[in-house]
C-alpha cells in the first residue's frame, strides 16, 4: 500500500486513526499499541504477504538479542554483536546482493552459477540498519528493557516502515507514552498540513518529472543537448519531490498518532558545497551512517589519510547500499571525492562566491545524479554526451530562429516531446518553477513547525489536497521503495 493511493488515503489511515482514538478514549493503551502493530503488518502485507514472515522473525530475533546484549558481559556479547549483525546482513546481501555478486564472479571468471532473480522484500534496507543500529546500542548498553510490543512498534510503524526516515529508538519509543494518552489538535492540524504537502510533491510534481526522466533515460535512443539536460534536470527534481514528498506524508501521518518523526530533508539544492548537501538530504541516513560506520572505523581521530580513507569507504558502502549495481556503487564513489576535495578545500582555508558555491555544487549533483538513475553505463554515457553536447543542438522550427544561432538545428518536433506528448516549452516552465520552489520557498517542516490554524491555512491546504487528488489516478510508487 502506498501513501498517493485511495486505499490508504480514504480507508486505511482514517480507519486506523479512528480505532486508535476510541482505544485510547477507554484506556486500552496496551490493545492500542498491539493495534498499531497490527495495523503496520498489514499495511506492509498489502504489497506482499509472502514476505510478512521475514519481517516477524527478525523483528523477534532482533528483540531478543538485543535483551540478551544489554544484559551480557563484554566479552560475550561482542561475538552476539557480530552474530546479531551478521544474521541481519546475510539476510540483506541474499535477497539485494546475490544475483548482483554472482553475475559479476560469472562474467570476471566465465562461470555459469545460475541466479535466482528473488524480489526485493519492500523496506529490506531500511529495516536493516533500524535493527543493527537497535543491536549496537544494545550493545554499548544504551537501550532500556523495552516491552516487545513497543519495540514491534518502533520497527513496525506503518509511516517509516517503508522508506524511512530511519527512525532510532531513544526518539520514538520514548514518545509512546504520551502518545497513547492524549488527543492533540495541533498535531493533527499540523499533521493534516505536511501530509497534503507531500502528497502535492508526489502527485503533481515528482510524478510530471518522472515521465521526461523516463523518456530521457529509458526510452530515446539518443539526446540532443536540451533534451539530455530536460532528462537528467527532471530526474534531479523527481527524486527530491518523490522522496521529500515521501518523507513529508510519512511525518505528517505520525503525527496523527502523536508521533514525531526526524526531519529527513532540509532543502538540499541550496547547499553550498557537497558537505553541505549530505546534512541536508537524507539527513537519517547520514546520522546513520556516521554513528555506526564513519566512528567506528576511527572518524577523523587517527590522521588525515585515515580520515580520507574512512569517507571513501562510507561513500562506497553508501552507493552500494542504495542498489545492487555498478553505477550506484559509481555514484557513492563520486561523492566520496568530492566530499574528499570539499574537506581539503576548507583545510586550505580557501573560499568562494557563495553563488558561484551553489551552482558548481548543484551541477556537480545533478550529474551524479544520472549515474544514480541509468539502468546500464550506456544509459548514463548517452544522457552524458547530450549535455555535454556531443549529440548535437536542436529545437523545434517555430522556436529555432528566436535565437539568431547558426550552429542550432531545426526540427519538427523534440524526441522528448514525441515520446511524451509534452511541448518543450511546457517543460521548461515547470523546471523553472521547481527551481523557483527548492531555492526560494521556505522547508516544508518549518512551513509546518511555524503553522498557525486558520482559514488561510485552511484553504491552501484544501487546494493542494484537491489538486493532488486529482492526480492520484496516476498512482506510481514511491523511488525509495526500490532501495
């Protein structure tokens, strides 16, 4: 069940809420948690019921490690750590890594071991790290004895179940209690709002782009320089619309139940260098994986090489955990250098316009970015040489002589505009205003923290939730479901 479809929108949220309300109202707090729990199964059910096994026994696996680690001596518990790990990420690399390992041993030692082509249980990844993380600390002795329904909870959540934010337990388990005993207003004022702003990101934004995306990187054969920057631009805004969009109905949803989900964006394209952007976008997986992967492997304490060292190897673990394939593996290398070159920069005590820091920086993602989205190398080697304009340019006969350029090329009509029906000048009016939204409008958890009810608020809301309805009955899943 995805949060843009009727399903969950009309029947599954308002149902959910409403039984957890009067469970409360009568003080079953104990039978409205298992409620919840109930409810997340479900929820992640809908997708796939043959993967619901999966998710309960590591969910009861994980629990109870983690009981028996906060309890055990130093000693023993490092090797129930490593095994607690280990179990988590055998089950991760068999269902997200083995055909990706296994074709590669194929082709580098001409063998021919036969690949399984499994599906991708839905929040694999995302589930992973929630409970190796819950392990670690278990271990450290950083965990309470935390009742297994609430833990079910923690884990289960219908709202982060699927694609974050990745949520830590010392700040949501804690907020239970309250939870369950009050019906607060503001947060469900507050809740309704950055829902509906989600929902309009998904539905009438990110949804627009994904079709010149498509087209761009899947479906021409070959772009001209417009049409590669349209299709790679698209994809840079699909995936901030789709996945903050995302983010904000999942924050908007828990809130409903008095739940307060991490930020997990905070306007990315205005950052100002690379460092800048990573504590901006996907803010939960960087706290991730600097707490449990950068300062273990010894941060910046053992030297610079060391330090240079330990963020190429985040990076890398960063890509290849995004997807099974060489060029998200690419992508998360790319990142780890410029990350690199960012630091030595700042050691050098160098500066720059803050502009000309903004637009290198965002090119600088926008191209990554491709590496990100093309199937095979020879999707992003073909969307590459159009910007860079290696494929020629070319406009539409009726817009080419505006300019008064030699070297453009007439045409009658753009492949992009062929293959989806859409004229280039539509394309270049809703880019411009994505641009207008990432770099000028205020971040949507403010616009929600600073939410003053009303009937301005009212009506704006009402607006988009109309909008985005009428849009719905183009339901694509969310990018992150993928990961």
């Amino acid at each position: 069940m995805i949060f843009n479809s009727y399903e969950f929108i009309f029947a599954f949220l308002p149902i959910t809420w409403i039984v957890f309300i009067l469970l409360n109202k009568l003080e079953l707090y104990r039978l409205s948690t298992i409620w919840l729990v109930v409810s997340s199964l479900f929820f992640y059910s809908w997708w796939n019921v043959a993967y619901l096994p999966l998710i309960l026994i590591l969910m009861i696996f994980n629990y109870y490690l983690g009981s028996v680690l906060r309890k055990s001596n130093s000693g023993r518990a490092r090797y129930l750590l490593v095994f607690g790990v280990a179990v988590n990420l055998a089950v991760l690399c068999y269902f997200k890594y083995y055909d990706f390992f296994i074709s590669n041993i194929n082709l580098a030692f001409h063998t021919n071991f036969p690949l399984l082509h499994l599906t991708l249980p839905l929040a694999i990844s995302f589930f992973t790290f929630q409970k190796i993380a819950y392990l670690v600390d278990a271990y450290r002795k950083e965990t309470e004895e935390y009742d297994f329904w609430k833990y079910a909870l923690f884990v289960a959540f219908f709202p982060q179940l699927i694609a974050g934010p990745i949520v830590h337990h010392k700040e949501v388990i804690p907020q239970f209690a309250k939870a369950f005993k009050i019906l607060n207003f503001e947060n469900i004022s507050k809740g309704i709002f950055i829902f509906t702003i989600g929902l309009f990101k998904k539905a009438v934004i990110a949804d627009a782009f994904a079709a010149w995306a498509t087209a761009g990187f899947d479906t021409a054969g070959k772009l001209t320089f417009i049409e590669a920057w349209i299709a790679s631009l698209s994809y840079t805004f699909q995936l901030y619309f789709d996945f903050s969009g995302y983010t904000d109905m999942a924050i908007g949803a828990a809130l409903l139940f008095n739940i307060r989900l991490p930020i997990n964006f905070n306007s990315p394209y205005k950052a100002v260098n690379i460092l800048d952007f990573w504590k901006r976008w996907h803010m939960t997986l960087t706290r991730f994986l600097t707490k449990y992967l950068y300062i273990p492997l010894g941060g910046n304490r053992k030297g610079t090489v060391r330090t240079y060292v330990n963020v190429l190897i985040v990076f890398f673990l960063s890509g290849l955990w995004h997807g099974a394939g060489w060029t998200f593996i690419f992508w998360g290398t790319l990142h780890g250098f410029a990350s690199l070159a960012n630091r030595y920069w700042q050691q050098l005590g160098l500066r720059m316009n803050k502009y000309l820091s903004w637009f290198l920086t965002f090119q600088f993602v926008n191209v990554a970015w491709v590496f990100f989205r093309a199937k095979t190398w020879e999707d992003a080697i073909k969307v590459l040489k159009g910007m860079a304009g290696m494929n020629g340019f070319a406009l539409p006969e009726k817009y080419a002589g505006m300019f008064g350029v030699s070297h453009i090329t007439p045409v009658k009509e753009l492949v992009l505009s062929a293959i989806t029906g859409t004229s280039i000048i539509y394309m270049f009016v809703y880019l411009i205003i994505a641009f207008i939204i990432v770099l000028a409008c205020r971040n949507s958890v403010k616009l929600m923290d600073d939410l003053k009810p009303g009937w301005q608020m009212a009506f704006f809301a009402s607006a988009l939730f109309i909008l985005s309805i009428f849009n719905t009955t183009k339901v694509s899943e969310f990018l992150y479901f993928n990961f």
